[in-house]
C-alpha cells in the first residue's frame, strides 16, 4: 500500500512517517498542498492523510479538488 503524508509540522510528519515505513508501507511525505498535488499527478496513492491546516493551500480545498 502507497500512503501519501501532507503535514507541514516536521516533528509530526517524521514521526507518522516512521511509524507507517517501520509496519511495512510505501510513504511519501508532502510539506504543502502544492507539493501534494505535485506528487499526485505523478503517483497513484491507496491513502492520504491530509492536514486541513497547510501553508499554501488548506487541505479542504486540496481535497474538493482532488474529489472534482
């Protein structure tokens, strides 16, 4: 299973990251929603855990567009 992680805070993303790789899953790891959307278009994900609070674009908008 790939799993896409958008959080901005790095202690939290590190550690989300680390946990899900140690249990034996793919995880990119996206630091804005611009970046998630990069990744996106270049990768299939079976999951992403996406945070609403994002520097550039809220996660709720990244996630309409993503549904659109």
């Amino acid at each position: 299973m790939r799993i896409l992680i958008v959080e901005d805070t790095p202690d939290v993303g590190e550690a989300i990251v680390a946990w899900l790789s140690r249990v034996g899953y793919a995880v990119d790891w996206q630091m804005t929603g611009e970046g998630a959307r990069d990744a996106l278009n270049v990768q299939s994900y079976d999951l992403i855990i996406l945070d609403v609070m994002l520097p550039d674009i809220d996660g709720f908008t990244l996630l309409g567009q993503l549904r659109a």
